[in-house]
C-alpha cells in the first residue's frame, strides 16, 4: 500500500532557522532515503507553519521504524542533533 508521511527534522539545537534550506543537507536525505527499497519519493514539505521531508513509500515493503531510523542518521555531517518527528499523514 502506498502511504505518504511528512516528518519534521528538529534541528534546533545545531541550526535556529534551518528551514531545510541547505542544499548540501536535501541532497543526502534525498539520497539515503531514495535508495531504500519502497520509497518512491522525498520531497521538502510544509505541515501548516512546520516545514519538513514528504516521503511516499510502499508500506508492504517498508516500514516507519525503517524511515526513523534512517532519518535519525542524518545528514551525516551532524549525526545525532537532528531528532526525527513523524506528523500526521498529508491528505
């Protein structure tokens, strides 16, 4: 089943107005999460006020502890300041 799911990255405590701005940043997620068997798309988002990654995925062959765990690894260049929050699904 194809689901889309919108997840916010806090990256408060490394970058205050981050905004998913930083093409070096999109780049990687993009690029980790597009490789993982079942995403069919990443894309930068808005949730009313709360900008973040837009990933469609095939549920039957990929999961949201999948999804978390990934995002949680990125981007690699501050591993482990960004906490990954999944919000509601998009309509």
């Amino acid at each position: 089943m194809l689901l889309q799911k919108f997840f916010h990255l806090d990256c408060s405590p490394v970058i205050l107005e981050c905004g998913y701005q930083c093409d070096k940043c999109i780049q990687e997620i993009r690029s980790v999460l597009g490789a993982m068997p079942g995403v069919s798309d990443v894309s930068i988002g808005k949730h009313g006020e709360i900008s973040g990654i837009v990933v469609q995925y095939d549920s039957e062959k990929i999961g949201i502890h999948d999804l978390m765990n990934a995002l949680s690894g990125l981007p690699s260049f501050y591993r482990g300041f960004f906490v990954p929050k999944m919000l509601d699904s998009l309509p």
